[in-house]
C-alpha cells in the first residue's frame, strides 16, 4: 500500500519532534527516518538543513505573535489588558515543546541566531509601541522610556521563563504568569 505523501507542516512537526527527542539537535538521518523521506525531499521543501530549522523558529515565533496578539486580548485599561498578554505570553513558551530548547540553548546554527534576533528585536519594538500607548493614555509615566523598558520586559520575560522551564517541577502556570506580571509592572512603575 502507498504511503500517503507527508506535507510541509507534516515534515516541521516531524523535524520539531526529532528537535525535542534528540535534546536541540537535528540529525537530517534521524529525520529520515522518521518521516521515510529522503534527504532529497527535505531539501525539496526547505532547501538546505538550515532552511528547515529556519522555518521552524519562523513556525515558533509566528505562533508567539499570533497568541499575544492585540485581537486575543480583553478590552480594559493598559495594565488588565498586558497582564492578560504576561499570561499568553507565558503559556505560550509553557505550552510549546521546543521553548526550553529555545530559550536555553544557543541557536544550533549561526544562521539561525540572526533569524531569532530579528524577532526579538521585533518583540522588542512592539512592547516599546505598545508603552507608548500606556504613556499616551497616561497609564505608564511618562518617565519610563519606552525602548528601554520594552527590551527589558522582553528580556526579562524571556529569561524569566527559561529558568521557570528548567524547575523540576515547574510552577503552575498562574503562578509563573503572575510573578513575571509582577516584575514587568514594576519596571512599567505601575
């Protein structure tokens, strides 16, 4: 009987097993295998090894965008509504099986450390805007400047959720989301 022919999410999914499975590395044999493709198919779809785990960190931050995305938040004033983002935001990396991987290890290719540090810089750049708009509804001090604080809030979510991810057990979750709440409203001085 003829196998069904497998997808390009199919092949991210298998690749982004294999990536948790094998602790952060990609053996292209390994993925092979797994999926009964050859290597020759893999390059088809993503071109190079590079290429495949490209789209998988584009898979992982699009998906981050996209559940802490204005539209999935609660209407209310600035700090209800970010806390709200705090708490997506958290159970996004708690939730996805390539988040430790991530936010605990180097980028297993120098290719990809650019790919992440363009969407860090982007989270970045939103929190910044997104201050802006706390401090024009007079939410925020004026006080607090917003490129600043925004890299911060991004870095300090980001490690912040790296070192919950490494605790054996891991906190529930509302009590992550809430901690980290905390430390961003008070850089915010909310």
């Amino acid at each position: 009987m003829a196998r069904a022919p497998i997808g390009r999410q199919q092949l991210l999914d298998a690749a982004r097993d294999e990536l948790v499975d094998a602790g952060g590395t990609l053996e292209l044999s390994a993925l092979t295998r797994r999926t009964g493709l050859s290597t020759g198919a893999l390059y088809h779809h993503f071109g190079s090894k590079v290429g495949l785990l490209a789209a998988i960190w584009d898979d992982f931050y699009e998906g981050l965008s996209e559940a802490t995305a204005d539209h999935r938040l609660p209407d209310g004033d600035w700090p209800a509504r970010e806390r709200a983002r705090t708490h997506r935001f958290v159970a996004y990396h708690f939730d996805h099986p390539l988040a430790a991987l991530l936010l605990n290890r180097a980028a297993p290719h120098p290719g990809l450390a650019e790919i992440e540090s363009t969407y860090i810089r982007n989270l970045t750049d939103a929190a910044a805007t997104n201050i802006r708009r706390g401090q024009a509804t007079a939410e925020i001090p004026a006080t607090v400047d917003p490129d600043t604080a925004g890299a911060y809030v991004i870095g300090g979510l980001r490690h912040g959720i790296a070192q919950q991810l490494r605790v054996t057990p891991r906190p529930p979750l509302p009590l992550a989301a809430d901690h980290l709440w905390r430390f961003t409203a008070a850089v915010l001085s909310l």
